[in-house]
C-alpha cells in the first residue's frame, strides 16, 4: 500500500461510522470509481443520480480497495461482502465529515477558486507553480460540486504546504456550503461572465452568488478579485459586507495590486511581465493567449500572498501547459505533408471563453496557404439571452481574421443568420455531420480552433481528430492532471455547461 492518507480508527471516528470486519489499520486513497481505484484505497459508495456506488461494491473488492464505506439502509440488501466495512448513515455525510476533519487537521495554506471563467486553468496553474516550493494537493479535474469539493477535501493530506480547491456552482447558495467546508485562507473570483443566465437574471445576480466564496474565508483571510472586470467593485463590496478586511486586485488595471505590464507573442509561447507589489516578474508562457496572463496573474498574487518565491514560481510555470479541452494545440500531419495546427477548447463554452478563444485564434499563424477555421457548438444555459449572445459573436469572429466557419447545435443557428455574406461559413445540425465537411475542407497550413459548451459533443471530434492524424511533434498541452480520478460511478463529472455541473 502506498504511504497512508487516513488512520482507519480516525477516519471512522470522523465519519460517525459502524465498524464491520476486519479493519485495516490505514486507508492509501479515497475513490469514488471502481475504474481508477488504487489497491488501499477506502472505496465511497455514493448515491448519484444515474448510478449506485453500492452496485459496484464487488467490483471495487476486485480492484483492491481496502474498505467500502456504505450506507446503512443498504446494507440488508448487500448480501455477504467480502470486504471490511465502514457503516455510515449517508455516505455522501459521512464524506463531507471527513472533509471537515481533513480541514481540521491540516496546517496548509488553503486556496479557493471560482468564477465564471478560468476556474479549471487558474488553480492547475496554481498546482504547477507552487509545486516548486513544496507539496501541493489540488482538487482533481473539474471536481467542483457538491460532491467533487469534499472527495477532493477529504483526499488532502496531512503534510501539504498548499491546498488548491475549484469550487463552482449553476444556482444560488451552491458555493456557500462548500467553502464553509473548505475554509480557504485566500479566495479567487476569475471573471463574472455570462454563463448559466438561464438560472439567473443578469451578471449582477451571478456576481452574488460567486461572492458566496467570501463567507467561507477565515477570520484573516484575503479575496483576490479581477480588477479589469466591471464587477469588482460590486465584488469588493458584497467582500467587506461579509467581513473581509484584505481584498486585493490583479489586472490590467492602473490600480491593480498585481498588474500587467506587458504581454507579447513570441511564436508558439508567449511572455508577460508582472509588478507584484512593487516587484517586477517575467513568465514566459506556453499559451499565446491573452487571456492565460489574467489567470497567471491571479496565480502569482495568490503565490506571493501564501509567502511563496515568485520568481520560482513563474520559472515553474514556463513548463505549464493547459489541461486538455482549455486550450491544448496539437499539430495534425496532413497525407500530403505539413500539417494542421488544432486548438482544443472543446471542454466548455460561455460567451467570455468564447472571445478568448477567438483571440486565442487570432493570435495564431496558418501555414503557406492555410486558413483560420472556428468550428463552434451551442454555448447552453444561456436562457432567452441565447439567440442574442449567440449573434453576438460575429464581431470577435470579423475581428479575429477568421476564414471559415463550422458551426454545430441549435443555438448556433442565430450565429449562423447573422454570419451571412459577412464571412464564409456552414451550419450543421450536430457534431458527427459537422466533422465530415470539416474532414473535406482541412488542408496543410490551417489552424482550426474547436470549442463548445461539454454535451454539445465537440470533445469526441477532437478525439477522432487525433486518431485520424496521430500528432508526431510534442506540441500537445498535457493531459489533465486527475491524480487518478475519472467519472464517479454516482454522478458525472462536474462541468461549467453542463447541467449536471457547476460553473
């Protein structure tokens, strides 16, 4: 087993849990899967809306778990379980306790991300870059929700310097529970954009409910907030009301505590330039986007106020790349020779990641002879906004230099409208349909850029992208950092579109 995460008598202590079995004396891991449990690990058994951990108890023995945490009311019609058992009234509780006691415990400097945007991007910056001055845990992937916050708490170990933690939310009063648990010594808020308006009115209610991560603050703790965002100083205020003292910026800003001086692309990467309180950092960036230097920048001010070596931790994050779906790029070969340039923003889509996409595409150089092709799906929950945020593309789109346009979903079709005889463009009514002109239009020396909102399905035509034309060069952003951890059998994976998930 490797190195314990949890004493079993502790962690039953700290649960409220019933014993049954033969106990191991520690637990290696937490898991919520059966198809990423590690041999030692405690297996949950939560209750979700599509699956039943408890269904899956066989196949965790199998896979070596050392213990399954289970609810008592199913334990009648479990059967003989092979395995020891840790006997809780709710099991999705009984994590959230653990959670509380892994808090309780923990001596690290505690982060919470939200926002609109950059959640995701922000905090595996802010894993990467810290990780140059001791041990960094985060919360694995998109793992934001009500049960993706305590599965990632309770997973924290006991010797961590820094604890990262995404927390996101698609309705009123979702955040406050989860960094009540959390109890983070400093607080980011990305950007307020308009994402889910269909269960809000308009940006100012949503700036509300993301400023929800301020009651979660210890006594002593800072926000950190985007000082280029029009929602700031709303954000600054509903801080104070909620007995903040220490609020700083980060931006463009004049007046911004941690501003951007500088922002240039240098081919393929980039390279910006900060004052931090007074003091001037360089990062050289693998991104070209603009965008990436507004996460960076909450990045460092986060890093600068857990007492870290700034200049260690931007010369980390040189070596950074974005997770896969937020920006990834691969270069495609072509049959005939060269190559086409892919930019994977197929995780999620909101009008704000939207532009920066675009600009992400902008910013980039086709080969001899290529072209800038956006391929675009549906940007969902955007409520009786949608036609009109959707229209509202075309400018970004013109500004971009974009040749041709692939667009896929229902919602696309106002876009579509809008878009003709201005640029060059086809409308598909899914993914599937859409892939097969596009497979007809690529040729060397394009950069096509994908992104849509997760269930609109663009992150398998990316997949069949790279199968089709294996990348050679190593210009791939790496994989996902998910320390082992995939979909729970319970629930799907939180995500910033979907409905199952939280933005």
């Amino acid at each position: 087993m490797n190195e314990a995460l949890w004493d079993v008598d502790a962690m039953a202590a700290a649960m409220h849990a019933r014993p049954l079995g033969d106990l191991p004396a520690a637990i290696s891991g937490i898991s919520i899967d059966t198809r990423t449990l590690e041999a030692g690990d405690a297996f949950f058994a939560i209750q979700g809306d599509r699956f039943d951990g408890h269904d899956f108890l066989t196949a965790a023995t199998k896979a070596g778990a050392a213990l399954h945490v289970v609810s008592e009311q199913k334990l009648p019609a479990l059967g003989r379980v092979q395995s020891p058992l840790l006997i809780v009234d709710d099991v999705l509780k009984a994590m959230s306790r653990l959670a509380e006691a892994a808090r309780a415990r923990s001596k690290a400097t505690i982060v919470a991300v939200t926002g609109s945007v950059g959640k995701t991007t922000t905090k595996e910056a802010l894993r990467h870059g810290l990780a140059a001055e001791g041990k960094v845990h985060a919360s694995a992937a998109s793992f934001n929700n009500h049960w993706g916050v305590p599965l990632s708490l309770a997973r924290l170990p006991r010797d961590a310097r820094f604890a990262i933690f995404e927390i996101g939310m698609n309705h009123p009063g979702e955040i406050r529970p989860l960094v009540k648990l959390v109890r983070p010594h400093l607080a980011i808020i990305t950007l307020i954009a308009p994402a889910h308006l269909g269960h809000f009115r308009d940006l100012d209610e949503i700036a509300e409910a993301k400023a929800e991560i301020f009651e979660g603050l210890v006594s002593d703790g800072t926000a950190i907030l985007n000082a280029d965002d029009p929602q700031c100083g709303p954000l600054a205020t509903m801080a104070r009301k909620a007995g903040v003292t220490e609020i700083r910026t980060f931006g463009e800003s004049a007046g911004a505590d941690f501003r951007l001086l500088s922002f240039a692309p240098t081919g393929e990467h980039s390279v910006m330039e900060a004052n931090m309180g007074g003091e001037t950092v360089r990062v050289e960036l693998t991104s070209r986007g603009r965008h990436m230097a507004q996460n960076v920048l909450a990045v460092l001010g986060a890093a600068s106020l857990a007492h870290a070596d700034l200049h260690r931790v931007a010369g980390a994050l040189k070596d950074w790349r974005a997770v896969k779906g937020r920006g990834g790029r691969d270069l495609l070969p072509m049959p005939a020779g060269g190559h086409v340039e892919l930019i994977d923003e197929s995780y999620n889509a909101n009008p704000a990641s939207m532009r920066a996409a675009l600009d992400v595409l902008s910013a980039s150089r086709p080969g001899e002879g290529g072209r800038r092709i956006a391929v675009l799906g549906d940007m969902l929950e955007l409520g009786d906004k949608a036609p009109g945020l959707h229209a509202g593309l075309v400018e970004p789109i013109e500004a971009a230099g974009v040749d041709l346009v692939f667009l896929a979903g229902d919602e696309m079709k106002a876009l579509d409208d809008v878009l003709e005889s201005r640029v060059r463009r086809e409308w598909h009514e899914n993914a599937g349909e859409l892939l097969e002109s596009l497979l007809k239009t690529m040729r060397t020396g394009d950069v096509v850029m994908v992104k849509a909102s997760k269930s609109i399905g663009f992150s398998p035509l990316v997949d069949k992208l790279l199968a089709l034309y294996p990348p050679k060069a190593a210009e791939t952003d790496a994989p996902e950092t998910s320390s082992g951890d995939a979909m729970s059998p319970a629930e799907p994976p939180a995500d910033d579109t979907d409905p199952a998930g939280a933005a």
